[in-house]
C-alpha cells in the first residue's frame, strides 16, 4: 500500500471517528488495539494490513470498497464509474463456454451482453445461458445485473 493510499484512509478513518464521537480510546477498544495503533492508521503510518483493517472494521469502513482517486482522495467506487470512458472497452457481445463443475462432459454456453447504464453509472450485464442440467433436461436461464471490474487485481 502506498503512502498516498494509507494518508487518503487515515483521512477517512478520522471523519468517520468525528462524525460519530468516538474517542481514540474508543475506536481502539472496538478494534481490539492499542490506541498507538488507531493514531498510526491516522496519520497514515505503515500497519499490519491485519491491525489496519480491524480499525476499518470497527468503523464500518470496507477498505474493499475504495479506491484512491486522481486528486488523492478516498473514493467509493464499488458499483459505479466516474466516466463512461473508462469501461468503454468492455462494451459489446461476448460468447462463454464453461465445463459445468459437477459433470465435466456437458459444456455450457452463455451470451453475454455489457452495455454502459447511463443512470447508475456502471456496466449492466445481461447473461442467457442454456445447458442440460442432468444431462437430459434442458435449462435455460437469464441474469442480470450491474458488473465491476477491479483493474487492480483483474477481477470481476
């Protein structure tokens, strides 16, 4: 974690610590900490990712859920985007095939369409898939829903 990362949560740690007074001393009781260790996370100081995310915890902050931003700020980013052009290259029509994992003869397909959704500023997806469940029966299935792609670690 770099420093610009550590100083942009501790920022975030000391709001939520404000916005609720509480205590330093609180915070560390809720984390199961020294209270040392809530004012290094503060102030940004290097932390066992293990003792950093124990105070997160005990503030509710999900350090999954932020990424830094171009100004150095916390920002949420789990569910949307700030700009189009940013997912603008996964846009468009995809093919999966797949082994289903408790019958490895049977392949499955699925028709995958991403598209940008302008009202909550993210990608919707849109998934129909048909297989023979045991083999015989035929199934056909459709999901949809909203799709995050987190670059850093190459996940959806």
């Amino acid at each position: 974690m770099n420093d610009k990362l550590r100083a942009a949560i501790g920022r975030r740690i000391a709001q939520v610590r404000d916005q609720r007074g509480l205590t330093l001393i609180q915070v560390a009781d809720a984390a199961k900490c020294d209270e040392a260790t809530v004012r290094n996370a503060i102030a940004g100081r290097p932390l066992r990712q293990k003792s950093l995310a124990a105070v997160c915890r005990a503030l509710d902050i999900d350090l999954a859920d932020f990424a830094l931003g171009e100004a150095g700020e916390l920002t949420q980013r789990i569910y949307g985007y700030e700009r189009r052009n940013e997912v603008r290259h996964y846009e468009g029509f995809y093919l999966l095939y797949y082994y289903n994992l408790l019958d490895h003869q049977n392949l499955f397909c699925s028709a995958v369409r991403i598209a940008w959704d302008d009202a909550d500023r993210a990608l919707a997806v849109e998934e129909y898939t048909r297989f023979r469940q045991d083999g015989i029966t035929p199934f056909d299935g459709v999901m949809n829903g909203h799709l995050y792609i987190n670059e850093e670690i190459g996940f959806a």
